[in-house]
C-alpha cells in the first residue's frame, strides 16, 4: 500500500511538477558544413498552469536554458494548458516577457502547438490566424516560424518553422492542419543546411533528407514511459516517434519529452526536459 501511494505522489506530482533534467543528443549530418557545428536548445509543451508549470517553474527553465549558453533556441509550442486540473490559470501574456529573456547566440524561434490553435476560439471560428500566442510571442521579440524559413545572420544555416498539423476543427468535425511543408521547404535554397521546427512528429516521414535535423515535441513521451516503451502515444505511428532521437532514410528527428502535461497532470519515466541537440558534420 505504501508503494502505491509513493507511486502515485511521484506520477502525479513529484516527476511532474518538482524535477527538471537536460537531456543531450549528439546529430550528424553529411551534409552539414563543419565550422557550423550547433548546440541547440529545445523546450516543448510547457502547458502552463499552476500548480505544476506556474511563472516560478517558466523562470527556473529559462535560468538552467541561459546557464547552458545555447547558440540556439528554439521554442516548439503547445504554451497553453492541456488538462482541466488547473488550480490557477497562466496567462501567455505572462508567460511570454520571461520566455522573451532566452539568450542565445543565434537567436530564439518558436513555432505554435495543437493547444495554442485550440485555446484561441477566436482564430477556430475564422479558421486560421492571427493567432493570438503567436501575437504576444512576436510582441516579446520572440520569432514566430508559420510556414517560413529564413536564414540565420551571419551563417549558412536555414531555419524552418512548420505551422501546426492539428490547428483547426474542420467542417466534418475533424481536426485539420495549416501547415505547408513543400511551400515552407521551397524558400531554401536546394544546396543549404536545414533545421525544421514542427510541433508534431508525424510530418516527419514527408521531411525530405536535406533537412538535417527536424526537432518536434507533442507527445511528452506518452507521458507514462517504462523500458523505452510508452502505453498512450498522440501520434498516428505510435512508438515509432514517441520520444528522442530517430533516424529513418538518411534523416534525424528529436522528440523532445517537453515540460508540462497535456489530458491528465502524470509523468511517469519521462522526466520534464530541457533539450540539447550538438548537431554536426558526420
């Protein structure tokens, strides 16, 4: 009996609320070029709301994320909150001035979540955008990507941000995507080294193998994951894409295990993580 009360205090509070860890991946890519090595720093799905991801939990990710000295951030969306145990809600106008005191070398980028569509009533009843945690974001200093690619200053490296696959209720009732992946992928030059942005995995099979590096999150892990191997996944290919580091047809994909909880506040073998990508030539 004890054990189980133990479980269910560390599922249900300790892991989701309490700890916070760096989790490290190491990318190569062929065709990157080698005096442009990267350390990218990811966070997804923080899904803010007391009591477990509160201004206090937003301040203690962006402290550990400046400490790292990243050269780049990027902010993979799903700001809103993604259960109905929230004991205090947290607005993204909040959110969004400490969000806005990342530094890194080559800037911050983020893209939009499933949530951040959903909880804009707004944007579902015109079908689209201006999306309104896209506009504060922008208001902070922080770059929006919605199907759009640009080029870092002062390197050779393109950034692509994928709008979200599960933005908006369509009229059969089903939830339908505005996002453009060959019109993103068509501002690039053919030869130039890529980082894609999209919030959910699923894209990834379509990504083309000149993209060096597409960094999703969405899936938190399954949230309960035990022996690499998670029972709920929102993804149509399951495990396949649940979480961390995949390569598939010359490609990488990162997963991140993003911060906060989406259906039910519990984390169980998916610690809330801040993402590190060393990305590099092979």
């Amino acid at each position: 009996m004890l054990v189980g009360l133990f479980s269910a205090l560390y599922a249900f509070f300790i892991e989701p609320a309490l700890r916070l860890r760096v989790k490290k991946w190491r990318v190569a890519h062929p065709s990157w070029p080698e005096d442009e090595a990267l350390r990218i720093v990811a966070i997804s799905d923080l899904h803010v709301g007391e009591p477990y991801v509160g201004l206090k939990r937003v301040r203690q990710v962006v402290r550990r994320i400046n400490a790292m000295s990243p050269d780049l951030v990027m902010l993979l969306g799903d700001y809103a909150a993604g259960h109905r145990f929230i004991t205090e809600p947290v607005q993204i106008a909040d959110v969004a001035p400490i969000l806005a005191q990342i530094k890194a070398k080559h800037g911050v980028y983020a893209v939009l979540g499933n949530h951040d569509w959903w909880d804009d009533l707004a944007a579902q009843r015109r079908g689209g955008g201006p999306n309104l945690y896209a506009d504060i974001l922008t208001r902070e200093g922080i770059k929006v990507l919605s199907n759009e690619a640009l080029q870092l200053p002062g390197t050779w490296i393109w950034l692509a941000g994928l709008e979200d696959q599960l933005a908006v209720r369509g009229p059969t009732g089903r939830w339908e995507g505005l996002d453009d992946l060959p019109g993103t992928l068509a501002q690039i030059p053919e030869d130039a080294p890529a980082i894609l942005l999209a919030h959910e995995p699923d894209i990834f099979p379509e990504v083309p193998e000149r993209v060096a590096l597409t960094l999703s999150g969405h899936t938190h892990g399954g949230q309960v994951r035990l022996f690499g191997w998670s029972p709920l996944v929102p993804s149509r290919f399951g495990n396949r894409y649940a979480y961390g580091h995949v390569q598939e047809d010359g490609k990488s994909l990162v997963i991140s295990g993003g911060i906060g909880c989406s259906i039910a506040p519990v984390r169980l073998g998916v610690v809330p993580e801040i993402t590190e990508i060393f990305l590099s030539k092979a």
